[in-house]
C-alpha cells in the first residue's frame, strides 16, 4: 500500500493580510517550480495539518498549506472570546484563497481537502473554476442543513446516550431546538467557565460520534491544546449555525460550473457524521469526478483511504514537466 513521503519542511512562509485585521498563516514546501497544490482543512477551524505535505511528491508538487481566518497560526486567533466572526464566513474564506493564490503567483491549482475542506474547496472552484486544474476530496461534504442537523441530531438515535449528554450540555429551555444555535451562544458567552465546558462538550461529542472508527483517529477532536479547541468549536458553531452561509442544496445546484474540472471524490463507507448520500449525489451531478467508496473508513480515514488519496494525488502529478503552474 502506498505510504506518505518522508517530511518536508516549508521553503517559504508567511502573514498574509486578507482585510478586516485578519492575517492568515501560509507555507510552500516541495518544489518551487512544481505543479501547484492548496491543501484546505477542515473543520472550520482546525487549522492545516502540517503533515498533509507528505501526501505530495515534493520532486512534483509546489505544496501549499494554510490556516483559514481566526485558527491554527493565523491572526486574530479565534480563541480570544474579543476577536468577533463576523468577518469570518464562507465568502472570506473562498476571497482569502484567491488573495493567496495571486500573492503566490499561481494560474491554477490542484485542491486537496476533506469535511469542512470539502465544502469550501466546492464553494471555491463552483466561484473560480477556471482556477482550478483538479479536485481531491476525502470526505466529501457540502453543509447543507439536512446535513448539520444529522451530524448534531439525527445520528444521535444511534448513539442515544452519548446525544443526550451533548443535548443536556444546554440550557434546558432550549433542548428541543437547535442545539447548534444554542452552543454557539454558550462559546461567546462572558463566562469563561461556560464557555470552556461547551466548547468540551462539543468535542465529546464530535468524539462520540468517530469513536468506533479503529482504524481512523478516535478522539481526534477532544485531542487540542484548549486554545485550539476552543477556536475549533467557535468557528464551527459560527458557520454551521448559518448554515455556511450558502443557500440550500446551493453546491449541488451549481455543480454544473465544475465541468471539466477532472475529480477524485474519496468517502467512508462507514463515516456515521457525513453519510455516503452526499459524495454520491454530488458524484452523480459531476461526470468528471470519480467516486471510490473505501469500505474500511469511517471520517477520519483509514489506511486504505490514506492509500486512495496518494494515488489519486500521484495520478494528476503525473507527467507534470516542472514548468510554474
């Protein structure tokens, strides 16, 4: 099975101001005059995983990372409960991503992400699509409503008792609502303490829900430094009580101005937070995309899905002359 590359590290980095007072982390690793390629993390606010390089050939790929407004190393960091979203949305994030792209002098790129990342890489190239050479996603989402509120409601009927700690996790009076709406007011309340066991609720969670996945990163979202988690959960809670600031079903509808934008879609068959439904309606909207169910995976990945974006990856590098792109 194909395994990562050996590390690199970045060969250039830097604060790359984007408006509003917000600056946001970027690096370039691999080769300079490489095929480019935009890692997009998930989340939102999880910041970029510096390891995502090794899933790019450093001798092909011009790799680009970079942490998305108010989390990981970009500035103001959203676990200050001062620092407002309100200049924080889809819309910043998909400017943010052209912004870096003209600063890095880059035509087209290939995007490579999952969860989150998958719907801001499809916001992205459905606004840009002649910016886009081609399209990786392991995990594929595209935060509509049906979709939230199964993450946060519907798959609770199979996981009963770790629901109704998260649900006993608000006010009483608004337990029969939306619970994300309800968390996103308790992680911007004044008391620090209220803010910090929501925050640690959400993430229990979010844990709950991968925990049978042996094979991927059980307790992946409980696992941050309290800085992190507590910007992971505000911006999480932000964008999906907004419902990402996208119409509904907009992704899908739109996904006709992806045409010709060739697409590997990598999914979970046993992903229980993102269903299989959406990256096969979403495949099915998009002849130029490739869906490869991995049986073995839940969410957060599995050896073989690891194994699948490598060669996914690897395919569309190949043949790359070295030329800037």
């Amino acid at each position: 099975m194909a395994e990562p590359f050996p590390p690199v590290e970045p060969y250039a980095h830097g604060l790359l101001e984007v408006g509003d007072g917000n600056r946001i982390y970027w690096e370039t690793s691999g080769n300079p005059d490489g095929k480019a390629a935009l890692c997009v993390h998930g989340g939102p606010g999880s910041g970029g995983r510096r390891g995502v390089r090794g899933m790019f050939d450093p001798e092909v790929f011009r790799i680009v990372l970079f942490d998305q407004r108010g989390c990981g190393e970009s500035l103001p960091h959203a676990s200050d409960p001062s620092v407002s979203l309100e200049h924080n949305t889809t819309d910043h994030l998909i400017a943010d991503m052209e912004r870096l792209r003209e600063h890095l002098g880059i035509e087209r790129w290939l995007l490579y992400g999952g969860s989150w990342g998958s719907t801001l890489i499809l916001a992205y190239a459905e606004r840009h699509p002649e910016r886009v050479s081609e399209i990786v996603i392991a995990g594929v989402t595209m935060t509509r409503p049906e979709e939230t509120h199964w993450l946060y409601h519907g798959v609770g009927r199979l996981l009963p008792g770790a629901w109704e700690t998260f649900r006993d996790g608000v006010p009483e009076a608004e337990r029969g609502g939306d619970l994300v709406a309800a968390y996103d007011r308790l992680v911007n309340s004044p008391d620090e303490a209220v803010r910090v066991e929501a925050a640690r609720a959400w993430c229990a969670w979010e844990d709950a829900v991968i925990a049978h996945e042996a094979l991927g990163h059980p307790g992946y979202y409980s696992d941050k430094p309290d800085d992190a988690l507590m910007a992971f959960v505000r911006i999480c809670a932000h964008y999906f009580s907004h419902d990402a600031w996208l119409e509904d079903g907009q992704l899908l509808r739109d996904a006709h101005r992806l045409a010709g934008i060739p697409a590997v879609l990598i999914h979970g068959r046993l992903d229980l937070g993102s269903p299989l439904k959406t990256a096969w309606e979403l495949s099915k909207a998009w002849p130029d995309a490739e869906l490869k169910v991995i049986d073995d995976s839940g969410h957060t990945g599995s050896p073989t899905m690891r194994g699948a974006v490598l060669d996914a990856i690897a395919g569309f590098g190949a043949g790359h002359t070295g030329s800037r792109a």
